[in-house]
C-alpha cells in the first residue's frame, strides 16, 4: 500500500533542504575571513596599529613634555636610524654632523691657537699650536697668577702687527669651524698679577714682587732678567691692577711688549671680559707635547693680597670691629633691662 504524501509535507521538506544549503555557504563564508589573505592584499586600514604605520619615526606627541622631546627624538633616529642606510648615503650626514661638532667644541669647550711670535719663548715657541680651555671662562673661572691666557686685545696693542687672514674660503671655514687654528689678532701671555694685586718692579735683587713676595722667575727667556724689555719700554713699574683687570708679561721679556708697554695709554691692564681661555695643552709640534702648568713661584705662602705687609692686621681689624660692636649693644641691652625692673621684683 503506497502512502502519498501531501503538498504541505513536501514544502517543508523543500525548505529544510534549502535552509541547509545556506548555513553551509554562511559556515563557507566565515571560514574564508578566518584564513589569511593572498600575499597581494592589503590588511585594512583599522586592523593595522598606529605606531607601525609610518616606522622609522617617533611616534606623534599627546602632551606638552612630548612636544618638547619630540624634536631631539626626530633628530636621533635621524642620526641613528633602526635600518642602516648605505655607507653613500651616510657619508654626507657623518661629515656635516662631525663639523658641527667641531663647532661646539671650539665655541664652548676647547680651540687651538697658532703661536705667530716669541714673546712666549721659551715655554711657547714661534710654530707651536696651543689648545685653549674655553669651558673655564664660560663656567665663570677667573684666571690666577701663572697661568698663561689668551685675551682679545685690549685696545691698541697690535697696532703694528697685522692679523694674518685665510687664503682662500675653504681654509677660512676651516678656521671658523674649528678644525684650524685660528689667528684672528688675540695675544697670549702670561698672567703675573689679579685684581687688588700690588705688582712692583723691582727689588734690590732685580725681582718682580707681587704684594711683597719675590717671584722666582725661572720659566724667563735663557739670557733674560725680570726687568728686561724691548727698545722704548720702560722695565720699572710701580701698579695696583685694578678689580676686574689683569697685568700679564711674556716669559720672553726682551721682546714682549705686554702691559709694560701701555702703561701711559691705558695703565696696561687687561679686563678680565677679555679673555678668551687658559693655555693648558701644547699639540704641535709633537717634540713639545706638554702641558703648561702653573709654576711653584706663584704657590708661595702670603703671594695673595690679603698676606700683603699690613693685609693681615687690617682684615683682622675689619673682622674684630663688627664683634665688637654687637658685643657692646648686648651690654647696653641687659644694662638697660636691669634698670626698668623694680627692686625685689
């Protein structure tokens, strides 16, 4: 016996079979987002991270310290970037960054000086190159006794020595960037006395006294005397350099026309401002590689002013009489005070 199945029986049944087939193709379709995509295609643009997008470069600042680091840190991956770049393309940058910081060096730290005389000899020779700490100057030091400085000229004291200039641009930039020594009209010498110093020339034993104490001069020219000078210079002097100045010499005094020779133009002194840096390094030749240190004349005991004849007692004086004063004030304080209070109070 056939059993017929009915209209509705067989709809249902077309339905559920077409209800199967789009749940697989749906299952198809999920899987096939789950798989990676071809080599060619592109991720898009929301799956990828932000700080990936551009690599290489630091990351864009949210905040004000940001803002403030972010061009150090531009420059510094810059310099120094995750993937090396071709010696070629590295070349340029390698050569303007070193000359910048030659720049630096010589502006702020340290440049070296050409010796164009011998009024330095025989501690600094005609040739010689000198490195100069700048750094001490711009950190505040003040030059002592002994130490050998180049200064600015002061006023008037190269008149008859014109500055030797580049000879050609190249040389020329070499020399403001630091890489040659530079000769642009500074002197160097040797600083004998500071601010507040009493500097005479000389004593029964032809010795330069600096408030009183005799300096041994034993760095002098071979040949030379502490009053030797140049023709039209008058050795003697009789000085107190002035706050904020200084009085220099050269070692080699027959022919150094240092503060001696402007003692009637402008008393000879070199202010301090003036200064461009300490002498501490000889570079060239490699025969004089040295050091320029200063000498054990100017470590004497009593050689500052305050152990000069008489500092002594008037620097006590200066510091006994304003002890003395709150001595007597506190005296006259309590005898007050007894004679307000009341008898058998």
């Amino acid at each position: 016996m056939s059993v017929e199945k009915s209209d509705g029986e067989s709809g249902s049944i077309a339905s559920q079979a077409l209800s199967g087939s789009a749940l697989e193709e749906s299952e198809q379709v999920e899987m096939a987002a789950q798989q990676p995509g071809e080599p060619g295609e592109q991720s898009p643009p929301a799956t990828r991270p932000e700080a990936e997008s551009e690599p290489g470069r630091p990351g864009r600042p949210t905040s004000a310290l940001g803002w403030v680091v972010f061009p150090f840190a531009t420059v510094w991956r810059f310099l120094f970037p995750k993937k090396p770049r071709p010696f070629i393309v590295e070349l340029p940058f390698l050569i303007v960054f070193a000359l910048f910081l030659a720049f630096l060096i010589k502006t702020f730290l340290v440049q070296a000086f050409f010796i164009p005389s011998g009024s330095m000899q025989n501690t600094l020779a005609i040739g010689d190159r000198v490195l100069v700490n700048r750094a001490a100057v711009w950190l505040g030091d003040t030059p002592s006794r002994g130490e050998v400085v180049v200064f600015q000229d002061p006023g008037g004291w190269l008149a008859d020595q014109p500055t030797s200039a580049p000879s050609n641009w190249f040389t020329g930039a070499l020399t403001f960037i630091g890489v040659l020594p530079q000769d642009n009209g500074d002197l160097i010498k040797r600083v004998i006395g500071v601010g507040g110093d009493h500097v005479i020339c000389c004593n029964t034993q032809d010795q330069i006294t600096v408030n009183g104490v005799p300096l041994n001069e034993t760095y002098l020219y071979p040949g030379d005397k502490a009053d030797s000078a140049p023709l039209g210079v008058t050795p003697e002097f009789d000085i107190t350099v002035p706050q904020g100045d200084l009085w220099v010499m050269g070692d080699h005094r027959s022919v150094s026309e240092d503060s001696r020779a402007h003692v009637l133009t402008d008393g000879g002194f070199v202010p301090v401002s003036d200064v461009v840096g300490r002498a501490d390094l000889i570079i060239w030749p490699t025969s004089q590689w040295g050091t320029l240190p200063i000498p054990s004349t100017f470590k004497q005991v009593g050689l500052s002013a305050l152990g000069a004849p008489g500092g002594t007692p008037v620097a006590a004086l200066a510091v006994a009489l304003p002890v003395t004063g709150l001595r007597r004030r506190r005296k006259l304080r309590k005898l007050a005070r007894r004679t307000k209070t009341p008898a058998g109070a």
